[in-house]
C-alpha cells in the first residue's frame, strides 16, 4: 500500500497538575508499506488503554453484603469442597476465601 | 456516622532490603475499620521494561497472635480480588518510564464498608498483630538501570480507625485469604476443602498464565458438599466472567509503556475487546 495521504497524530507534550498540553505533528510524506515495517520504534513512551475483563479473577458473593445473611456456617462447611476442572497445564491457581470471625 | 481518623503508621518508608519479609506491629489497642497499604518503586535511570510490581509481592498478610494469617494474599491476588470486590482497581501507577515511580495501594477492609460498626478489627483482642509484606524484587529481574532502582521499595499504612472516644463493640471481622496455591494440570479436577472454622461471605478463584485466554486453563468450577451432592455453584469459567464482569464499574487499564517494536506486554486484563497505544514523544522516522 502507498498512501500520499495527511495524518495528523495529536501529541501530549506536558502534563502539570490537571493540564495537558497537546501539539499536532502531521505526517505527509508518501509512505510505502515496505517503509512502514522498517520504521523501528525503539525505547518510546507509549500510553496504553485496554478494556476487557479482569485477567483471571472469579469471585462469588455467597453472603447478603449488608447483613452477612446467607453465609456459609461451618455446619455446611463440615464437607464442603471446591472442584476446579482442568484442561491445560501452567496456570497459576490462588483459592481465596473471605471469612467472618467472631469475638 | 462517626468520623473515621486516618492515622499515618508509616510513610513511604524506603527498605534497605530487596528481599525481606517486612513485619511491622500494630499498635496493642484501636477500633479498625480497614488498612491501607501503599507500596512503590523507582524505576531504573533508562527504562524498567517488562516491570509489574505485582510481581514482587509474594504475600500481603495480617497475622494474629503469631500464627493466625487472617488477610494473606499475593500481590495478584489482592489487586484482582479487590477489582472484583469493589467494581473498580485500588490505585496503581503502573509505568515504565526511565526514573518512574510505580505505586500501588491495597486495602485491608474488615468490616462491611468503611464506618462499619459492627465489624471491625479491634487491636486489644489480641496479644500481637502484624502487618507482613513478603517481597522480592528480583522476581522482577535483576536491579538494573533498565529495571528497578535498588533500595527503593518503600512502604506506607494507613489504619482508618474509630476515634478513641467512639469505638464500637465490634461483632466480629472479616479476613480474605488465600487457602490454596498451585498450578493447573492438562486434565483432571482438582478438588480442595473448604475452610470449615468460620463462616464463609464470599469466595475467589483466580487462574493466571501470561498469554493464555481465560478459561482454558480452568474450564469449570462446583462448588458443594457432601460429595457435590448438594451444588452452591456449578458453571463454567467463561460464564462466570461474563456474568461478574458486567456488575463492575471499571473494565479498562491505562498504564505507560517503554516500547520496542514487537514488543510483549502481560497486563492485568483478558477478553481484551479493545487495545489502543498512544505514542508520548512522537517519532516519525526511524528511531
């Protein structure tokens, strides 16, 4: 591909307290895709923005939050138990209780 | 609603060690509604790529009595679980920058909400109570100038307690910790006991392995008794997210890379639906 075509990247330059400076940098010399790949970025702050889901975190809310109702007693708890059904080997695995302890 | 103090235990206090279990006592009476613990690190003078300070914190705990871990929590635990809890991340600065300083807080909530008067942590229960940081900086690499800054790692806690005139008769408090650690097998289920000596309000299940998507790794959850014949909860890892995942406020990470061209990148993130990169200091030829 080979564009003439104007780009214009907005650059944050400064940031004091809550400003931010920006300065447009327009791009418009002709490029080739073969000038694109051998364009090396090296060392370059970058920000990054992802959305998504958060990485590898379930958690189960057993107990009413206001009043704790509903929990699980120790009388259930006497058996209870966790199955996690595996089918790939070299995940890092936390179990993670949140318990309420009397005074 | 009483006022809570917020009372300084320590600030941003640099460890000589870049390897240590730091231990520090809490004071033998006060009414506690949450700990907040703030840890940061200096960056390297050119750069600290492939830097993520949840890395270097092998446990977060608050130990009783010498042997009684009632919050004791990875570093990746801890930011993904509070994630879960609230809807939205505690603070993390997390950048790469030559000379940056990354923080990242964790809060140590044992009652229902911050004021909670029922539930609380009240010091003069106990002969002893600590707060224990397990870290090791060099999980994160050796100390490098393209790394991290040795002697840098610095701690702060801050108790958001009752004042002296108001303390309440707490019921009791709430503790999150980890029960179980492993790695995932290729196949088969892994079945574990529950805790049994006290009631249970909520329970998490994290999974972790870079580049992987969730929910291969684990591909199912049950949770029951009695040999699962009674089920509390029986479904599948990508259900779950989805379902979970919808109540947060907060679904996106911002942080700032030191980049190279191909560069990798693990964040705290999966599912990702949208990825954009901004350049800082633009560059428009060859570097």
């Amino acid at each position: 591909m080979t564009t003439a075509g104007a780009y214009t990247h907005p650059d944050v330059t400064t940031i004091a307290g809550n400003r931010f400076t920006i300065q447009g940098h327009t791009l418009t010399t002709a490029v080739s895709a073969a000038t694109v790949a051998a364009a090396v970025m090296s060392d370059k702050e970058v920000d990054v923005t992802l959305i998504g889901d958060v990485g590898g975190m379930l958690r189960f809310p057993i107990a009413d939050p206001e009043d704790f109702s509903g929990a699980l007693l120790p009388a259930d708890l006497r058996t209870a138990e966790i199955k996690l059904t595996q089918a790939a080997a070299g995940g890092t695995i936390g179990l993670i209780v949140e318990e309420l302890y009397g005074y | 609603m009483v006022r809570l103090e917020q009372a300084i235990i320590m600030d941003r206090e640099a460890q000589t060690s870049d390897t240590a279990v730091f231990r520090k006592n809490l004071p033998k009476a006060g009414s506690y509604s949450a700990i907040d613990i703030g840890i940061r690190i200096t960056n390297g003078a050119t750069s600290a790529q492939g830097i993520d300070l949840l890395d270097a914190l092998k446990h977060i705990s608050l130990v009783m009595n010498g042997n009684d871990y009632r919050i004791h929590l990875s570093g990746h635990e801890f930011f993904r679980y509070q994630w879960m809890k609230y809807g939205k991340p505690m603070f993390y600065t997390w950048t790469q920058s030559a000379s940056g300083v990354q923080e990242v807080w964790f809060r140590m909530d044992f009652g229902r909400f911050l004021g909670d008067r029922e539930f609380g942590l009240d010091l003069s229960r106990f002969n002893n109570v600590q707060v224990q940081i397990d870290y090791d900086c060099t999980l994160m690499g050796a100390a490098a100038v393209t790394t991290w800054t040795s002697g840098t790692f610095a701690i702060s806690i801050i108790a958001h307690q009752f004042p002296v005139g108001s303390r309440p008769a707490f019921r009791g408090m709430v503790g999150t910790r980890e029960f179980y650690s492993g790695t995932t097998l290729a196949s088969g289920d892994l079945v574990q006991d529950l805790p049994s000596a006290n009631p249970i309000v909520a329970l998490g299940v994290m999974c972790i392995e870079d580049a992987i998507a969730d929910a291969v790794d684990i591909t199912d959850i049950k949770v029951g008794n009695n040999s699962f014949a009674s089920l509390w909860i029986d479904g599948k890892w990508y259900n779950f997210q989805r379902m979970q995942n919808h109540e947060l406020t907060v679904r996106e990470e911002i942080f700032k890379l030191f980049a190279d061209d191909a560069q990798t990148t693990d964040s705290h993130m999966n599912n990702i639906r949208s990825a954009t990169a901004k350049c800082r200091a633009v560059t428009t030829a060859v570097a």
